[in-house]
C-alpha cells in the first residue's frame, strides 16, 4: 500500500494589532521586534523594541533563539516591507509565541521615537563607559578602555554590572546583533546609550588567530 502524501501544515494566522492593543501587551512581557534595517532602527524607533532585521532563511529565527528569552511573547512591527507571516514563521519554528503585529508599526506608535545616537570610535574615547557586546574572539582596536565586555546574548542576565546612571557606549560593529544590544538595554531600564560605530556598515570584524592544540598540548 503506498504511502499518503499529505501536504505541508498550514502556518498560522497573524493577528493585526491596534496600537492600543500593542501598547498594553508591551507594557506586560511581551517584545517588540523591529524588522527594519539597523540604520532606520538607529533613526528612531519605539523605546524598548528589539531591531532582529527580517531576511529570507534561517538567520531571522537563530537570531531571535540567540538574543531573545524562549519564553518572550513577540509583537511584530509592520514595516510594510517585510513578508510578516514568514517573519512570524521564522520565529514560531524557534519556539516563540507570536501575538501579533502592529499595523502601521512605528509610524502607527503616538509616543516621539527614540533616536540612538551613533557616533565613531575615535569621538567616544573618555566619554562613554564602552560595554563591548561583540562576540568572543573579535579583536577592537587598541587604546580604549572597555567597562565591561558582554556578549549581547548574556545582556539578560549580566547587565546588573552596568551602572544604571553611565552614560553607555554601545561598542561591536555596525551589525544587527550590536543594534539587539540597544533594545534589550532599554528594555532592562537603562536609558543612556549611544551607538559606538568600530567599523562601515558590512565590513567586516577583525579576527583573533585561532589557538590550535596537538596532541602534545598547546603549540
């Protein structure tokens, strides 16, 4: 007897959010996620929403799995550019709850945006307590004192060693992850942050070499 073939289970519906509704399921647990690229982010968006940059693959959904709680509620902001279903898909297939999506997204939102300072590396020398967010082994250049070095993926959890009064330089590239780093900060409370550009938008981060054991132990 051959084998049924049946086809692909359907996705489900996304919910369009009023931004009353948006507003109130914000104020409880639940995350904005900003699709836009990190620049229009940087520009101005809704205070405490998180930018994770729609794209077609998997990238969308490891990097929610990576820098998002598992048990966070999403509320996706429409661009009006951005497939929203497969975005919600990405996110679903990573085990997270979609409630909705904003429609209108920021430009729907009553409250004035927040705009993130973005400044050079050379102008934050002696001004900003830099929390470098990058991932392990990138190399930053040398001459700056770095305040704290935390992966963005542990932000959650180890950003009590931030002062809630510093003024924060947001220090990794010009990446989606980095930009993460600026909504979960505001998210946990802390409101002053700039943007700490190492580097052009695309190019990418200097690596350490990697350390290579042999059998007889470290070279």
């Amino acid at each position: 007897m051959s084998a049924v073939s049946l086809p692909p289970p359907r996705s489900a519906s996304l919910r369009s959010l009023t931004a009353a509704r948006a507003r109130e399921l914000l104020a409880g647990d639940a995350l904005a996620i900003d699709l836009r690229p990190v620049g229009d982010y940087l520009a101005g968006h809704i205070h405490r929403s998180i930018p994770l940059l729609f794209e077609p693959g998997p990238g969308l959904g490891g990097r929610a799995r990576d820098l998002l709680p598992l048990d966070a509620r999403l509320v996706l902001l429409d661009d009006g550019v951005s497939p929203l279903e497969t975005a919600a898909d990405s996110f679903r297939g990573k085990g997270f709850e979609v409630v909705g999506a904003l429609a209108g997204g920021v430009k729907a939102w009553a409250d004035p945006l927040v705009t993130t300072p973005v400044i050079q590396l050379a102008d934050a020398r002696d001004v900003l307590a830099l929390v470098n967010v990058s991932d392990p082994g990138t190399v930053l250049p040398a001459g700056y004192r770095v305040g704290a070095s935390i992966p963005v993926e542990r932000l959650w959890d180890e950003a009590s060693e931030l002062g809630r009064t510093w003024d924060l330089g947001i220090l990794a590239g010009y990446g989606v992850r980095a930009a993460a780093a600026v909504g979960i900060l505001e998210k946990l409370g802390f409101t002053k942050l700039t943007f700490v550009r190492t580097r052009r938008p695309g190019e990418r981060p200097p690596q350490a070499p990697p350390v290579v054991f042999r059998a007889g132990g470290p070279p």
